[in-house]
C-alpha cells in the first residue's frame, strides 16, 4: 500500500515536473528566436499546470486518509493482540485449562504473523 503510494506520487510529480520544463524550454526557446510566446501559448500551460496541481493535492489528502486509516486498523489490532496476551498470561497464572492457554498462545501467534 505505501509502495503504491509512493508510485502514483512519483508518476504524478514527474508528470509535474515535466510541464513546468516545458514552459520553461518553450520560454526560453522563445527568447532566443526572438518571437515572443503567444499569450494563450502561455495560458494553456498555466492551466494546464494549475490542473496538475490540484490532482496531486488530491491524490495527497486520499493518500493521506488512507494512511490514517491503515494507522487506526493497526492500533486496534496492537490492543486486540494486548488482550489476547493478557488473557495467556492470566489463565496462566490461574493454572487454568492447559488447551485453552495453548489455543489462545495459537491465536495470538497468528494475529502477530499478520
């Protein structure tokens, strides 16, 4: 999940980055040929880097809430692997029902695995 962020954020910044070189290459090659760049020229690219700009600050508030929600589901699976232990730990000292303990350390051994 964090690679794929990663790599829609890297494909949207080069495409970013792509579009301000271009308006930079066709401002310069404009002041070399000494014709100047027409202003809707120049307006397209404006708009069109505009628009870049407001998908990526899209495509980083999703990310950004993905992020908080993969955040939460970790904390309460850390709090469910807590009780779990805890309740090992205190069947344990209870000398309770040997199965159960062991089926509960099973349990948890394989909520941790995940």
């Amino acid at each position: 999940s964090t690679l794929l962020y990663t790599n829609n954020l890297s494909s949207d910044m080069a495409t970013l980055r792509f579009t301000v070189l271009a308006l930079v290459i066709s401002l310069a090659a404009a002041g070399k040929k000494g014709s100047a760049v027409s202003v809707d020229e120049m307006r397209e690219l404006l708009v069109s880097s505009m628009q870049t700009t407001i998908s990526l600050t899209a495509l980083v508030e999703q990310q950004t809430q993905k992020i908080s929600d993969i955040t939460k589901f970790v904390d309460a699976a850390k709090e469910e692997i807590e009780g779990m232990r805890n309740k090992v730990n205190a069947l344990a000292s209870d000398d309770g029902d040997q199965k159960l303990i062991e089926e509960l350390g099973g349990k948890l051994a394989a909520s941790e695995e995940r």
